[in-house]
C-alpha cells in the first residue's frame, strides 16, 4: 500500500485482512512522507513499513524515487498496488511495471470533482449526493476504469470536515470489499467496464 496521509483505509484493509475477509496479505507500506499516520498504523499492525524520499518535485516523484518506489514493490512480489491517499501523481514506468494492477480511492462520485479536495468542491458545488469511488490508475487525474461506488448524502448544514468524515466512513467499508474481490480475481476489466463476478 501506498500512502501519504493518516492511514484510516490501510487500517479498514489490515483489519478486513487479519480478519480473513481479505485473502491477501500486506506484503510492504511505503510513504513519501517520513511522518505519515500511515507508516505509524502499519508499523503498530506489524507490518513492513517505509518512507522513500520523494525527490525534488511536490506533485510526483522524480526519477530515481520512482524507481526506488517500484525497485521496493518488485522486491516485496506484490500483485497488487494500493494507493490510499497517495499524493504524488504516478506515471508511465510506475504504471507500465503494475500494470492495470494499481487501484485508487477517491472521495467522490467520479468523474464528478476529480483532484484534490473533493468532498469540498461537492459541497461548494451543491450536490445532494456525493460519495466515493474504487478505480484503476490510469495516465490521467483520477481518471481510470470504475470498479465500485458508494454514494453518500450531503446533509443540510454540512461542514466539510463533517462530509469528508461521513465520506471516508464509506471508503472504510467499499475499499476491503473491492481489495478482497480483486484479490480473489472477482473483477474483470473490459475497457473502460468493469464487472464484478460474484
Ligand atoms: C481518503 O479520503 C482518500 O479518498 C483520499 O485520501 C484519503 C486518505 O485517507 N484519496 P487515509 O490516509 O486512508 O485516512
């Protein structure tokens, strides 16, 4: 798994996987970021976790972060990359290396509010209905094949933090059930379709 930020879906992920509901283990944690909430909840779970310096650009990682991020995840045999509030934009050699294989989560109803703060942007925008989408990386911003949603309301009075809360409550139960089912082969990808075999 990767990731940037408090680690609230690594923990539902580790959970759902100790639980058994996962049939895969978390091979490697890594982070751009050496104090990321991330690293701390793996680490208390047992798991491999690591900081790799992102290199000298704010938004994706440079050249020879790239290849220590991909040199790690091949050494760790993972067959599955998890982005879980990752905030470098992955590219071309790290998407050629996991091919089809890297997974996003987002909190909206894509392709509504694509980028950054998009709880917020729902709520300045005036949607009554938001939620939270599990899709395929692709070249593009949050751009890659669907493979599940859960929608969630806007309530009257929201704030933000209370939307973005209700919204990763959401995300905390969506994301195991999709690693689960990718995990156990259940998602086949046509395109830009997506199906889930139950
Ligand atoms: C999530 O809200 C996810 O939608 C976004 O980043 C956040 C990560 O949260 N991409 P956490 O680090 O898993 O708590």
């Amino acid at each position: 798994m990767l990731g940037s930020g408090k680690g609230s879906n690594l923990v539902a992920i580790a959970e759902a996987c100790a639980a058994g509901e996962i049939p895969a283990v978390i091979a490697v944690v890594l982070s751009d970021a050496a104090d990321a909430g991330i690293l701390t909840q793996a680490r208390a779970r047992g798991l491999t976790a690591e900081f790799i310096p992102p290199g000298r650009f704010r938004t994706k990682l440079d050249e020879e972060a790239e290849q220590a991020f991909i040199g790690r995840l091949v050494a760790a045999e993972v067959d599955l990359v998890v982005l879980a509030g990752f905030m470098r934009i992955l590219k071309g050699e790290f998407l050629r290396a996991f091919s089809q294989r890297v997974v996003n989560i987002h909190p909206s109803l894509l392709p509504a509010f694509p980028g950054l703060e998009a709880w917020q942007q729902a709520l300045e925008y005036g949607v009554k209905v938001t939620g939270c989408t599990v899709h395929l990386v692709d070249q593009g911003i949050d751009s890659g094949p669907i493979i599940a949603q859960e929608a969630v309301p806007v309530l009257p009075g929201d704030t933000p933090a209370q939307l973005h809360e209700r919204i990763q409550q959401a995300e905390r139960r969506l994301y195991p059930q999709v690693v689960g089912a990718l995990a156990e082969g259940k998602i086949v990808v046509n395109g830009r379709r997506t199906e889930w075999m139950k």
